[in-house]
C-alpha cells in the first residue's frame, strides 16, 4: 500500500482517479479548497488549502510515496484577467506543488496531468505522438504547454512523469456533456465536416485513470505519455452510440468547417451577455477547425502495459445511464 497526495481529487478526472487509488488499497490524501464534491464519502484524508500554501503542501507531503498532479484549469474568459488565471492554475500552481515536493517528499514518484491540447496544431499525419511538437492553438493550451516547458528542469530533480490525456468521457464530466443534452433534449448531433472521416481520440475515464495509476510505475520516471483510446472514431460512432444509449434517433445538423469559429464567437459573446462562458467558445472552435484531436498511445501499451479496455458503445451507455440517474438528463 502507498500514501498518495492528489490535486484535483475533487474534480472530473481526479475523483475517479481517487476511487481507483483506494480501490487498488492505498492511502489516499487529497487537497480538498472548500467543497469535497465527488469525494464526499470516499475514504479519503482531506487536506484544507490550495497550492499556493507551501505551509500546508509541505506537512501534506510528508511521508508520501506517489503525487498526482491533477487540478488545472481548462477555460477562463478572454482578457489578461483570464490569460492570468489560466497561468497561475496550470503553471504557476504546478511550480508550488513540484517546489513543495522537492523540499518535502524528493523520493516521491510524482504524475502530472498536461493534455493533447498542448499539441495544439494538428500534424501532417494527423495523429499526435509523444515527439510531435508543441504548437498550442488555444490560451488553454498554451498553458499546457508552458507548465511542460517548465517541468524541464525537475526532470532532473524528481522522479517525473507526464501524462497527456485526448478528450475525456464517462460520469460526471460537465464540457463533453453538453453534446448529450443537445442530443437528449433535440434529438439533434452536430458534426463539424464529414460524420465519416476519423476525427478524434475519446476515452473513457475509467481507462485514463487505470493508465495513470501504472503511469506511476519506476520505468515511466522521465517520460510523456499519451493515454488514449483503443481505437479513434469518427462523428458518426459516437453520434450512433450516443442514439443508442439515449433509446432514440439522431438527426445530424453538419456544420461546415468555415462556419465553426464565427458559432463559436457567438455563442462565447451570447454567454458573455448572462455572464457565462460557455463550452462552445471561440477558442474552444479554434481547436475543432485547428487543433489535433487524435493521438497514439502506443508508448504506454508498450512501456506501461496500459490496456484500454471501455469501448464506445459502453462506455457511452455507461455515462447517459449516469446522467439520468442523477438528474442531468
């Protein structure tokens, strides 16, 4: 059994990383703001404070075996206001932690969350590898890719690894869900070009967080991994799973390339008007016309062993099943 310190574990991704970790026996303590959210019930050691409290990081870190990096910050309104969050919560928040980490807990293996999002430009093949260049498209990203470069130095330091995860689906998740609630409320699927075509990779959540439990592994120290799906899809699989799951039909509303950023422009000043800022934004478009949304994973099947194993038509069932019970559809 290890002692493990997580960020993040109140959120998407880190509560079911939470529940894996204690699933597979080991100690779980968890940086917790205010609310413990989805952690309420697990057992989990809460620790009061944010990860600009080094006091508190480095008592918290004392004794620890293994730190995942979790929390981060994935859209923030346009404005240096905004630039400024997106920084302080996906670098300068990870620079505290590994800093803590360094004077507290150096023999600890440390896993950090980045994203496909700091590829950002999609490359000639399309699909995204761990030597692909960073060349963010959007100020999330960008962020992304700045704590990578930041990370350079505590390769040296500490026993890193990073991982990348593509989107992400299954309970709980709030961005992606807006797709099913169109889809559930108006029997409506937008696809932006060809329902047909490869267009990204999806996993499901219950698979990224088996590849980040081995991710933690002594062979992944100073390596990027991307942990991804079993196989691509296109719009069409998940608009036909997706009709699956929800018991009923699907009418396609196509959108043309062209069309993506001025919608997403729209949508990003209609939400600004109720004080929002809504999934669909400029940035958010700029990455669907831009950006890679495909990855390989072969690295970590290799190296890591990591098997994905939630196919889509499951996986898909799974999280709308969830989403009913518990009052979001």
């Amino acid at each position: 059994m290890a002692t493990i310190f997580l960020t993040g574990g109140t959120g998407f991704i880190g509560s079911h990383l939470a529940e894996r970790l204690v699933e597979d026996g080991h100690a779980v303590r968890a940086l917790v703001r205010r609310d413990p959210k989805w952690l309420l019930g697990m057992p989990v050691e809460r620790v009061a404070g944010d990860l600009s409290d080094a006091g508190v990081l480095r008592e918290a870190l004392r004794g620890v075996d293994v730190v995942y990096h979790v929390a981060g910050l994935t859209r923030a309104p346009l404005g240096p206001a905004g630039d400024a969050a997106l920084h302080a919560a996906n670098v300068t928040a990870t620079t505290d932690l590994l800093d803590a980490v360094a004077d507290a807990a150096p023999e600890a293996r440390v896993v950090v969350t980045s994203s496909l999002a700091a590829v950002g430009l999609r490359p000639p093949s399309g699909v995204a590898d761990e030597a692909t260049p960073l060349r963010p498209v959007s100020r999330y990203g960008a962020s992304k890719a700045t704590m990578e470069a930041v990370l350079r130095p505590y390769f040296e330091r500490l026993r890193l690894t990073v991982v990348r995860p593509p989107a992400v689906y299954g309970p709980r998740e709030a961005d992606i869900f807006t797709v099913f609630q169109t889809a559930a409320r108006l029997r409506l699927f937008a696809v932006v070009g060809d329902p047909r075509a490869l267009a990204l990779t999806l996993v499901h959540v219950r698979d990224l967080v088996s590849g980040m439990a081995m991710a933690a592994q002594e062979r992944a120290v100073g390596q990027t991994y991307f942990l991804g799906s079993e196989r691509d899809y296109a719009w069409a699989d998940v608009r036909d799973a997706t009709a699956r799951a929800l018991g009923h039909r699907l009418a396609t509303l196509r959108i043309p390339t062209a069309l993506v950023v001025p919608l997403g422009t729209a949508a990003e000043r209609i939400g600004r008007m109720f004080g929002q800022y809504p999934p669909l934004n400029r940035e958010k478009a700029l990455e669907i016309r831009d950006a890679c949304t495909r990855c390989d994973s072969g690295k970590a099947i290799v190296e890591l062993g990591y098997e994905p194993s939630v196919d889509l038509e499951k996986g898909l069932a799974e999280t709308v099943r969830w989403y009913r019970e518990n009052g979001w559809l």
